[in-house]
C-alpha cells in the first residue's frame, strides 16, 4: 500500500508518500499562507506526488478515546476539533491540514495516528496527577504524553537490543519516554505538551503556584501566561533563540544567558533520564532522537556525562564525528546509547496499512 503521509507543523504541511516497503517515494512541503495552506499550491504538489492508496495525519492529541490510528470521518473530526484546546500549537493545524487534503483527494481513505496513542500503557501510577476527584473524572485532567510516533519507532528500531529502554526526543519539542520491552511506562508529558523538558520556546516543568501569583498578584492574563509558557519560554525565554545551535555558538562566545540556557537545559534532561530509569528499575539502552538529539554531539556529550552512575558512557570520537544514526556508547558501557533518525512517517504508515490492511 502507498501511503502519503501528512504531517502539519506550525508553519509548514510537510508531505511524504511512501511504498510498501517504507521508502520514501516522493517528499514535498507547502508552507502556511494565513490561517492555513494555500488550496491551488497543494493541489499542485499533490498532482506532482505518485498518486497514493491512503492519506495518514499526525495528530497530536487523541484524548482517552483515540488510543490507535483510526479511520478519518465526520464524528473522528468532531471529537478531534474538540480536543484542540489541549494542544493550541498544533492540533487546529492537523485539523486544516486534514480538510485540505481531503478537498483534493475526496475518493482517498484517509487514517489518523495520534502522538498520545503509544502513551495509552501508560499505568495509572504514572498517568495520575494527585487533584481532586472531580477534576480527573469530569474534565479528564490525567497525563496523555506526546511525540509518541517518534518514541514508538525509535522503540520498534531498537527492540531486540535490551529490555529497558528510555527514548529521547529532542527537538523544538522535546520529551522522554520509558519504555519496557516496547511497551510506554513512563514519560515527560503530561496532560498537555508544557510539562516536563525545557523545549525551544515552552517552559517544562514550572511551580503552578508561580503560575497562580503572576495572575493573582502580578495582574497577567490567562492568555498572557499560556502565550509565556507556549511561545516565550523554554531556551528562547533564557537566551533569546529557540535554536539550539544559536544558542551553543552563543554560549561558546561566553554569552551569560546562553551559558545559563544549556545549563538549565542539561540538567533538567539528565534529572529526567535519571527518573525514567527510575521507572524500568535500571536501564539497558538510551536512545538520542529528532533534532537536537540527532545534530547535537555536545549536547549528547553533556547529557551522558552525568548519567555514568547509571551505566552510561559514551565514545567521544564516535559521538562527535557521527553523521546520521548509530550506536555512540563506550565499547564497556553497562548502558548503550544510540543516536536513532526520527522517522514519525513511516510509524504512520504502519498505522495506516494497520487500519485499512495492506
């Protein structure tokens, strides 16, 4: 079955099409115009792809129905629309994306595959914030986790290497998650993508009683604190650029803010690789995925060199001179760590053939 595969992001309908085999036929990407994407660019685009059997979306947020890829109608839209308030970066822009494409392929099936679906194992335990009753059981206030497509197949990619697994994805987005013999325990998300890691431009893990006084006391706005906490936090709120290769030019030019920002950044990504390992009671594998995990040798470097009390170790030869994926771990490292390519479109694609068969 060839499948398109279609991932909308905050400013470009990035489009793939791959064969039976994964491999990728055909990549093209249409940027945003206004609100959406531009109709007579994207049938142009489309009519320049080889012409597929299904469309797979990412979607982000699936909510507690949506714990696998489902077949695309009417009431799946509904249900996703509604759920657009818990993920305002990026859910609405799979919504449009979906409409688009579906105006211009009308008579293709099309499949979601959702990026909270892999967290659905995740134990109650893990899954429970310590609120009041009412909150869980009315609103669903519970941890979803994110960037499951990612974690998925850095999983499925390194099933077979050890049992206990703890995945890194870093990118403009980042998250981790922990993972026992391909089955999600554990991860940093939680019931929207803020929690957890510092990210480009969200804040992670920040005190909800600061967030309460800067409303009570300091006089902001509900949307002035989520506009801080989605758009001008995270590295971009420490050092003035959510880019993490500005940032580490900037930090090597003794800049104070930059030099904090990996700072911040570091520790709280090794606080939370520690924890996860907490999680799988030890850990066998540490897997380095998506952007910054993938182009960054240093911030691997770093990462690892506080976690040896784990077992951790890198080669830094290896670690600074790989180019593409591989394993990056010291030849006697209890631990191994691998640098592994984000492939969310060929998780979606297996999501699809899984649906529609093929």
């Amino acid at each position: 079955m060839r499948v398109l595969v279609v991932n909308a992001g905050s400013s470009t309908l990035k489009l793939s099409v791959l064969d039976g085999a994964d491999a990728v036929l055909d990549a093209r990407t249409v940027s945003l115009s206004g609100s959406g994407w531009d109709q007579a660019e994207l049938e142009g685009v489309l009519g320049a792809l080889p012409v597929p059997d299904a469309v797979g979306h990412r979607v982000v947020h699936g909510g507690r129905r949506y714990v696998g890829p489902v077949r695309l109608d009417d009431r799946v839209v509904a249900d996703l629309e509604g759920l657009a308030v818990l993920a305002p970066l990026h859910q609405p822009k799979a919504l449009a994306g979906i409409e688009a494409v579906s105006a211009v392929l009308p008579g293709v099936e099309g499949v979601a595959c959702f990026d909270t679906a892999f967290h659905a194992s995740l134990p109650e335990v893990a899954r429970t914030y310590a609120v009041p009753r009412e909150w869980r059981s009315r609103w669903g206030v519970r941890r979803y986790g994110f960037h499951g497509l990612s974690h998925a197949f850095v999983a499925e990619r390194l099933g077979g290497v050890g049992d206990r697994l703890v995945s890194a994805h870093l990118g403009a987005g980042a998250s981790l998650a922990a993972v026992r013999e391909g089955v999600c325990v554990d991860t940093t998300m939680g019931f929207t993508p803020v929690e957890g890691l510092v990210m480009a431009t969200r804040s992670g893990d920040v005190d909800p009683g600061a967030l309460l006084w800067l409303q009570r006391y300091a006089g902001l706005g509900v949307d002035e604190v989520a506009e801080g906490l989605e758009r001008g936090s995270g590295l971009l709120g420490l050092a003035g650029s959510g880019d993490m290769r500005q940032v580490l030019a900037d930090e090597g030019r003794g800049v104070e803010e930059a030099v904090l920002a990996v700072g911040v950044y570091v520790h709280r990504l090794r606080a939370r690789v520690a924890a996860m390992a907490a999680s799988l009671s030890g850990l066998d594998v540490l897997a380095f995925t998506a952007g910054v995990g993938e182009g960054s040798a240093v911030v691997r470097s770093r990462v690892c060199a506080g976690l040896a009390f784990l077992g951790v170790e890198v080669d830094e030869g290896v670690n600074g001179s790989l180019r593409g994926e591989g394993e990056i771990s010291a030849g006697d490292a209890p631990v191994r760590t691998f640098v592994v390519g984000a492939r969310e479109d060929v998780q979606i694609a297996r999501g699809v053939r899984a649906v529609l068969g093929g």
